[in-house]
C-alpha cells in the first residue's frame, strides 16, 4: 500500500523504477535485433567476446593461408606444365640421337634439329615464372649438381592457433636446378651439366643439353651414345623431380580443405558464443515494446493520483 504524501509519490517512484528497468531491457534487445549479435561487446559479457575475438582472428590468419596457397599452387602448376613441355622436347632429342645412331646418318641435319631443341629448353624454363617466382633456373640460390637440391622454399599452408598466440604451418619443397644460374651461386643444372651415366667409353662426361647440336655439345659418331645416355638421365631426373611437386601440390590441395573446415568451425564457435536467437529476440523485443507502454501508462496514474490530493484544499 502506497500512502500519498506531498512529499514523497511512492506510487510515481516504482513506476518510474519499472520503466526505467523495461527501457534498459528494450534497448539491449533492440541492440541484439538490430545487430544480430547477443554480445556486441566485453560489456555484455567478457568472457565470450574474448574468445569470439580471438577466433576471429584465427579464422583471418587461416583465410590469409588458404589465399597464400592458392598462389603457390599456381606457381607449381606453372613449373609443372614447363617441365610437361620440356620432357617433350627431351624425347624429341632421343628420337634425333636415336636417328643419329643409324649408319650414314646426316649429322649435320640432326645437329641443326638439336640446336633448335635445345633452345626449346631454355625458352620452357625461362618461361616457368609466376609472379617473379621460378623453381627451374636456380634463381633460388644455393649448389646444384645434376639432381641436386638448390635450396627449399616454404610455403604458408595454414597456422597452428594456440592460447599464447600461435605458429605459421608450411610445406616444404626441395628445388632442383635445371640450368646452372650463377648470379645465384648454382653453377650447374639438370640440362646444363647432363652427366652420362652409362658404361660406355665416355661415361662420365657431362653435356649442356640447352645448347646441344653446337660446339662441344654436337653430336658426333663416337659420342653419339654418351649423349643419350645423359639426355636418358637427365629425363629421369626431371621425372622424379615433377612427381615432387605433383606430391607438394596434393599437400597443398589437402591443406586448402583443411584451412576451409577450420573456418566453418571457427564461424560455428563464434555463433554460438556471441550470435542472438532472433525469433527469441523478436519476441522479447513484443513483450518489451507492450511492457514499455503499460509502464508509461502506470506512472501517468501514478502522477494523476498527486494531483488528486490538490483537490483535498478548498
């Protein structure tokens, strides 16, 4: 029971009280309708914006990954495609050495095949550049012998998310210099120093396939042997070294799949952390509006009920 009093309207007081309480709870609704979000900041509650933060976070470094490996397949698939053409080419050397093997073969005519195919070579690795990135002419840097790794580049491939932070993944890949580049320090190459490896009187010998058909590089009846056999070797180092990056592109592939799960987990943990249940609070929004109203309603009364004890004096 609420006693009128001249100095004191009680009745005014609750109401106001009430109201007060329906308009901070009308205001953080409409907030959660107008935003989607049940916590909009640490405010609403520390402990879960915090963690949404921090997994928004991860899930940008993650998307950076994905948009790193994306790019870095690009430049396998571009190294990959240049050693497709270069084997090609490598059979069509072993076809004229071949040739050449015949007796009374025109060795004139096959040396001036040769010189065009070698340069065929040299065009197909100058050409396996993506975006200033090439993983066959020793650019790289480091020593290189027939087969031999120049250096190894890592690629981003996603982050390992911690409570201290976190650590960038990468995927490794062993580069095979195929000519020798030596602005870089790699002083030979898989075409430029092909090595016979087969028994014949001139085992051993090496030869630049870049620059076959001319010079020391000519094929001549009694090294005839000697160059196929280095064009042989230096096709199955090619071989090997495409099927390394064939093997680095399906861990790339695999890393992308990974990374884009991640994400979906990642928005699936921020949701139910911070996201607002929009048909609750809708509804709530309806019972607060109509709450709202009556609180209005009851402080008016409550006010009229002061006015009322002016009526008391004559």
């Amino acid at each position: 029971m609420f006693i009128n009093s001249v100095q004191t309207n009680s009745a005014a007081l609750a109401a106001l009280q009430a109201l007060d309480q329906t308009e901070q709870a009308l205001q953080q609704t409409q907030q959660q309708v107008s935003t989607g979000y049940a916590v909009n900041s640490s405010a609403d509650n520390a402990g879960y914006f915090s963690i949404a933060t921090q997994l928004k976070s991860d899930s940008g470094v993650v998307g950076a990954s994905n948009a790193a490996l994306a790019q870095s397949e690009a430049v396998l698939t571009t190294a990959n495609s240049a050693i497709t053409s270069i084997l090609t080419t490598i059979s069509s050397i072993q076809t004229a050495l071949t040739q050449a093997n015949n007796p009374g073969a025109n060795l004139g005519q096959i040396n001036t095949t040769l010189q065009s195919l070698g340069s065929e070579l040299t065009d197909a690795v100058s050409g396996a550049s993506f975006n200033g990135l090439n993983l066959l002419d020793g650019s790289q840097g480091g020593t290189a012998g027939q087969g031999a790794t120049t250096t190894a580049l890592n690629f981003v491939s996603g982050y390992n998310a911690t409570t201290t932070g976190g650590t960038i993944n990468t995927i490794s890949l062993s580069l095979t210099a195929l000519v020798a580049n030596v602005t870089t320090g790699v002083t030979s190459g898989v075409l430029t120093n092909a090595t016979d490896n087969g028994t014949d009187a001139l085992a051993g010998t090496t030869y630049d396939l870049t620059t076959i058909g001319t010079g020391a590089n000519a094929v001549t009846t009694s090294n005839v042997q000697s160059l196929l056999n280095a064009v042989n070797s230096a096709q199955s180092t090619l071989t090997d070294y495409t099927a390394t990056i064939g093997t680095t592109q399906d861990r790339m592939q695999n890393a992308t799949n990974l990374n884009s799960a991640l994400q979906t987990n990642y928005a699936n943990g921020v949701s139910a952390l911070i996201d607002a249940d929009m048909n609750q609070a809708s509804t709530r929004l309806q019972a607060l509006q109509t709450q709202q109203q009556l609180g209005i309603q009851s402080l008016s009364i409550a006010n009229q009920n002061s006015q009322l004890i002016l009526k008391l004096f004559p």
